[in-house]
C-alpha cells in the first residue's frame, strides 16, 4: 500500500471540521449503540452455537467461525464465546450489557461464580462495577487460599540465537537414596500419597512467543516424568544430536512422534500386503488410508454451502461417504477425511440426531462396564497375590475360612508388595502373628523394594517403571533383591542381565 493510499484523507473519519459539542454527543451517541450492538452480537453467537450451524457452514468449532467468518482477534473471539455462553444461563445479563450496567470483562469475571442460587443477587450487587471492583467484591465472598509464588519445575526458553536453556527448580533429587531415605519408613514409597489423601498436581503450561520467520520461543512447566523422558530421549538421540541441544532433542523427538503418529493413524511409510488391501467391515486397509490421505492433505474436507472449507487438523477421522449401513463400500471413492465434529453432523443428517445419541449413549454404557470389569479383575488379582505373598511369610497368617476376600488393610506399603496386607473381614491369629514380627518382615521387604528401585533407576529407569518392576515382582517375596530385578528387567525390556549392579 503505497504513501499517497495512506494519507489521503476520508470525510467520515477526518473530525478536525467537527465542533466539540457535537463531537461529544456523537462518541456518547456511539457507545450507547455499541452497548446494545455488544448484546445482540452475544445473543446471536449464542443461538448460533446452540443450532450449530457454524459447522453447516464448514467451520470446526464456533471460536474458527469468528476468527475466520466474523474477523474477530482468537482473544476477541474466545472472551465472546466465553460471555455468550454465560449470558445464554443468564439471559438477563444480555439486558445489563445493552443498558451499560455491565460490561464483558464483567461478563468473564462472574463466570466461574455463577450459580442458579446465587445469580440474581451476584449479578445486581455487580451491576455498575467495573472490572477491578468486581474482583474485589469477588474476592470478599468467595476467598480463596494464597498462591505460593513457586518456580517451575521445569522452563524451557529457546532465544532467537537458537540457544535452549534447561532450568530445573531445587528440590528432592529425582533418584531417591538407597536405603536412608525408607529403609526404616512405615509410610509408602517417595512419589505415592497415603490412603484417603489427594495430591495436589499444579496445572501445567507452556506458551509459544514467535520471534522470527525461523524461531518461536517457548516458555512453560513439564512435570517430572516428562523431564524425566526428555533426559531418556535425549541420552538416546545423542549420536543424532552430539551437542545434547535440548531445543534440537525436542525437534527430533518430534519429529518421530508425528511420522509414528502419522504411520498408526494414516498408514503413512507403512508397507501394505495383499492381504491387508481386503477391507473388512468397518476396517480400513492401510494402503486405503494412505491414499485417502494423501488425496486429503491430513484435512478435514467438509464444505459448507457456500463453499466455505473446514480445513481443521484436529480430532481428523475416516468417514464413509455412503455409510456402510446404506451399502456403502470402505473404497478410496467412498472416503474422505472429516475431524470428529463434523463427522458426527454428518452421522446426523444420515440417521437423526436421536439415533446417534441413543447409540452413543450406548457405546458409553458399554465402556463403562468394561472399565468396572477390568477394575474388578485386577483387584481381585492384586488381592490374590497379596494373600499368597503373606502365607509365604515367616510367622504365616492363619486365615479363618471366609467365603470372599476385601479390601486390605493400611500395614505397609502396598506399593511395595509386602505381603502384611489382611483384607478386612479375615481373622488374624495374634499368637501366631506377633507385632514385632509384623515390624520385622515389614522393614525387611521395604529393604528389599529399596534396593531394587535403585538398581532400576541405575539403570536409567523412571521412577514410575521402577516402581512397576516392583510391583512385577511383588509375587516372589522370597527371593533376593538381585533376582526380583531380573525378573523385572525381563518384563519391562531394557538392559540385559549381565550389566545388573549389585544391590
């Protein structure tokens, strides 16, 4: 755009002419059609979201409909969305926009303190405030703990030079001492919580700033069992990444990740058999998948009327043009690439939204009973084991003859597999069982969990794999230390036998 477009001047937005008086009353003219214009656009974004006709229009979500259709900023976009949505539970705080006695970031500080039984009083005490004497008043009624100011457990910065630097926050060293730290605790092991007691997980997050046509920078938190894959990752790639540059580590990791994503999702670079080109029912060959995303683009194709493309690469799944229900046919022709909301809108022109959601009721019911089943078969292992581990014991625990077993007790560390867990409703026999012999085998099967997690983590294991090796190994209380991490290492597939330190 050249100097001369850019300076010429426009009789409606040139208002040196204008006097002031008329000037004042026009802006107050103005804001007072902005207010009411701010509430009929939340009314209908909000009817417009509820008849879900931004996905007709070949849009994936309502927030790519402002950006892209409304030519809204993703922050302008997402506020509304936000304020319509809350407005729709509340219609009364469209009125309030329209007279000026509330305003959006209004809107979004009451959002989270909005209730059926407290919205008519929180929304006339709130009437006429402005943001920040909203947040105070907020504050006053519902106060909430302080926040510890604490660093990140990990930040990761990448500079426009390309350097990465790794900043890990102080605390307890990510590979516990041997026998110091638990060998004589009663408690479970670091990491695990006690019964009944929830561990609080601080939310986790990371931003991406652009700095140039090459380079973002990145700025958030890991959790440590993702700092601890980073260093795994990292000692791996070390003869693809001899520097150990944790910005180039990330961007081959994920490199890999996508190509392996790409090959389970789409059969990219996966060699195809005859055998696999013969499609069956709903499956999908791997040589189908690849064309029909190659043909795609990994896209989503729907188009709305207009000819509107949705374009998303999100939640991307293969759908059948004419369903298999109507004789349709699983051929490169009969499919396309669709992310899930828009296939699910086409599963409803097909078949009715009623169809659809009783069989996605259905299929919910269903893995949920699944899940109680799984859950019910491990605790009846877990259970099992325990009880075989105990009478292996010495000063064995002479059970009653009951007909079930149920939840053990709180002796131990359950985590470690000692064997010292009775279920609830079996009779111990306490001259047989002393509690100082309890204290003994206790102590000595910590030892031994002792001692096989740090031979693990020797071995450059996770503390979550460690854990589960002695989890494995739970069912061998007799034997030694340096047996149980054999048999772990077996199972958990890393390092051969011979490279086993000694306990």
């Amino acid at each position: 755009m050249s100097s001369a477009i850019l300076s010429r001047p426009t009789n409606r937005y040139t208002l040196r002419a204008v006097p002031t008086p008329v000037l004042v009353r026009q802006l107050d003219v103005l804001a007072e059609q902005e207010l009411a214009t701010d509430a009929d656009v939340l009314a209908h974004m909000a009817e417009l979201e509820v008849r879900e006709e931004y996905l007709r229009a070949g849009f994936a979500s309502m927030q790519d409909y402002c950006v892209r259709r409304l030519r809204m900023s993703e922050d302008r976009a997402n506020e509304r969305i936000r304020a319509c949505r809350t407005a729709l539970e509340c219609p009364v705080i469209f009125e309030m926009i329209a007279d000026g006695r509330l305003n959006l970031g209004g809107v979004l500080v009451l959002a989270t303190h909005l209730t059926d039984a407290n919205a008519a009083e929180l929304l006339e005490a709130a009437a006429n405030r402005t943001r920040v004497e909203l947040e105070f008043m907020l504050a006053r009624r519902f106060p909430r703990a302080r926040v510890q100011d604490d660093s990140p457990a990990l930040a990761l910065t990448s500079e426009i030079a390309g350097e990465f630097e790794v900043e890990v926050a102080p605390g307890p060293p990510p590979v516990p001492s041997v026998l110091e730290n638990f060998a004589n605790s009663t408690g479970p092991l670091p990491g695990t919580t006690e019964p009944n007691v929830v561990a609080s997980q601080p939310a986790l997050h990371a931003k991406f700033t652009p700095l140039s046509a090459d380079c973002v920078a990145l700025r958030g938190q890991l959790s440590m069992v993702a700092y601890e894959h980073f260093q795994r990752v990292r000692s791996l790639a070390s003869h693809r990444v001899p520097s150990g540059n944790a910005a180039l580590v990330i961007e081959y990791a994920l490199k890999l990740a996508a190509e392996l994503l790409d090959r389970q999702k789409f059969g990219k670079g996966v060699r195809t058999r005859p055998a696999d080109g013969k499609p069956n029912g709903r499956h999908v060959p791997k040589a189908i998948r690849q064309a029909v995303c190659e043909r795609d683009g990994g896209r989503c194709t729907f188009t709305g009327p207009d000819g509107t493309l949705c374009g998303s690469e999100w939640h991307l799944e293969i759908d059948h043009i004419v369903p298999l229900a109507k004789g349709g046919q699983t051929t490169v022709a009969n499919l396309r690439t669709l992310c899930r909301r828009h296939n699910q809108l086409e599963a409803k022109r097909e078949f009715g939204a009623q169809h659809i959601a009783a069989r996605t009721e259905q299929a919910r019911a269903e893995a949920v009973r699944t899940r109680q089943r799984n859950a019910k078969r491990d605790a009846q292992a877990r259970s099992s084991e325990q009880v075989a581990a105990a009478q292996s014991q010495p000063g064995q625990l002479v059970a009653a003859e009951t007909d079930h077993v149920t939840a053990p007790l709180d002796v131990g560390s359950s985590v470690c597999g000692v064997a010292l867990n009775t279920p609830r409703d079996m009779t111990v026999a306490t001259d047989t069982y002393a509690p100082a012999a309890l204290n003994t085998v206790r102590d000595a099967n910590e030892s031994v969990c002792a001692d096989i997690i740090a031979a693990l983590r020797t071995l450059r294991f996770t503390l979550a794999e460690a854990r589960r090796g002695v989890e494995i190994t739970a069912h061998m209380p007799g034997a030694s230390a340096k047996d149980r991490v054999r048999a772990a290492l077996q199972k958990l597939g890393r390092a051969p036998a011979h490279r086993i330190p000694r306990p």
